[in-house]
C-alpha cells in the first residue's frame, strides 16, 4: 500500500459508498470485527477532511466502533462484492466472518484493516451522534427506514490517513 492525499482519491464517494460498499472495522480488547456499509459520505467539517458514517444499535461492530479511538474504512475491487454481502449479513458475535472469507487482518498503528483492499481510510472519531424522530424533515424517510425505531449513530471522522495498492 502507498499512501496518498485524499485530494488525489478521483472517485466518487457516491459510487465507492453506495454501489461498491465498504467495510468499516475497529479493534477492542485484542479482537477485531468489521461489518457492511453502503451509506455514508466524504466531504469537509470543521476544516479538516472527513468520513461520515452511520451505524444502527444493534450491529456488533458499534461496540467497537464505540470503543475506538480510530477506525478503518476499506475499498474493494467489484469482484469481492459476495465476500462484502455475507461479511454485512453475519454477525461477529456469531462467528469468525472474517477467516470465514479470508481476509488478512493488518495494522496502521494500531487500527485494524485488511490486505486485500484497493484503498485504505485511517480516520478518527470526532463527532458521535444518534439519530432522533424529531429531526427527521422528510418523515416519509424515518417510515421507510425506521420501522423498528433503530435509529442509526452518526460519526463523523477525520480522515488521517489514505491508502491505495
């Protein structure tokens, strides 16, 4: 992996979130778990460049998310989009998805990724914030989405750190 600046990253957050999916993973207490996620987004807060991601209450991963200080967020090629549906469908708690699919846990630090990604974000936390009804503009948007009241957390991060094969 060669690092890069995220200036340099010509692709659209829309298509590497929302088609293409990432995973979002974290380490607590020597232990690594990861999960799905194809909503989110990259832009500017604050002055620095960011990270935003949304995670729902009872995913395993927020536990560690929640614990963490930095945490990562990984690309794929789309011939690795089977091993990211069963990756966002089984849960750690359940069992060790990540052997499972073969993925190879590596380091930034000590924040968690793994090898066989195309582009690595190291980002930290600096914002936490759940989502509530009452800020909901478009209830039509909180019908669809929050039939069972699982509002998602948002975080907001900074981007440390870019990567690419």
């Amino acid at each position: 992996m060669k690092e890069i600046n995220i200036k340099e990253l010509n692709e659209s957050a829309c298509k590497m979130i929302g088609d293409d999916w990432m995973l979002v993973t974290a380490a607590r207490d020597g232990k690594v778990n990861t999960m799905t996620a194809s909503w989110g987004g990259l832009g500017v807060m604050w002055g620095k460049n960011v990270a935003f991601i949304v995670i729902r209450p009872q995913r395993y991963t927020k536990e560690f998310i929640d614990a963490a200080d930095t945490l990562s967020l990984t690309f794929y090629s789309s011939d690795r989009k089977k091993d990211l549906s069963y990756l966002g469908s089984v849960s750690g708690r359940d069992e060790d998805k990540i052997s499972k699919v073969g993925y190879t846990v590596a380091y930034e630090g000590d924040t968690p990724y793994f090898e066989e990604a195309e582009k690595v974000m190291i980002v930290k936390k600096l914002y936490a914030q759940e989502y509530r009804p009452e800020c909901f503009i478009d209830k039509e948007a909180e019908a669809k989405w929050y039939e069972n009241k699982d509002y998602h957390t948002m975080y907001i991060c900074e981007i440390e750190k870019v990567m690419v094969k």
